[in-house]
C-alpha cells in the first residue's frame, strides 16, 4: 500500500526525486531501476546518489529494503514497527504486515543465548491469493 501524501512529510533534493519514483512505481523497485528512471530528467545522476537518497528514507522511516529482492518500497507508514514482507513470486505483488508480536517473540528467543538483533527482516515468498486462484481455475 503507497502512503497518501499527506501522511508525512515529504522529503526535498534527491531524496524526493527518488521518493516520487517509489510512489509511482506501484511495486518494488531497485536502485539502478530508479537510475534509469531519474536519468529521463537527469541524464547525469550517479548510482552514489541514488542510494545516499534512499538510505536517507530509510532512516526517516519512508522507504523499506525488501532484502531478498534487492529492492525497495514506499513503507506503508513511518513508525518503526517491525513488519513482514509477502512476496508473491508469480506477480511480484508485495504485501507489507505488522509482525510485531511475532519479530518480538523471536527477539526474546534469542536474547536467551545472547543475541541482540539490530536489524530484524522477515520475508516470506510463496504466491499470493490472486495468483493462486488464478493457478487453481487453469
């Protein structure tokens, strides 16, 4: 889901320029993808810029890595909630869902042996249930 506009601030420079890229793009998009895109209208943007921008909305909590896709997504809302990615490997559709209880189980989990996760992803792929009615009526 794409935050409405209003839900945030909207970010300025090239951090903007990338953010408005996310949003349109409707899906996950990778960094050298929004490249190509910028370079339209910017012919000499370079990669260092792309990904300075994104990691900056990242750390404002805007954008999301999807780690097994290498790629990126507007983030549904810009609290710091720990979420689960499911990722249909038919359409490339990609949900986003709160798991919070679930990461903060696995958490307390493994603080038992003395690990302290800094960076919890979870990421699921399978097929969507689109897709799989789809699958199911051929």
């Amino acid at each position: 889901m794409i935050p409405p506009k209003e839900s945030f601030p909207l970010p300025t420079g090239n951090d903007r320029l990338v953010f408005d890229v996310l949003r349109a793009a409707g899906g996950p998009v990778s960094a050298y993808d929004i490249m190509d895109r910028l370079k339209l209208d910017r012919p000499r943007i370079a990669p260092t810029t792309v990904y300075r921008a994104l990691e900056q909305l990242i750390r404002a909590g805007r954008v999301r890595r999807i780690e097994s896709l290498n790629a990126y997504l507007p983030a549904s809302d810009t609290s710091d909630r720990a979420v689960v990615f499911a990722i249909c490997d038919d359409c490339g559709r990609v949900q986003e869902r709160d798991a919070g209880a679930e990461v903060g189980r696995i958490t307390k989990a493994l603080a038992k042996d003395g690990f302290r996760p800094t960076h919890p992803v979870v990421e699921v792929h399978g097929r969507c249930g689109d897709c799989d009615a789809t699958v199911g009526k051929a």
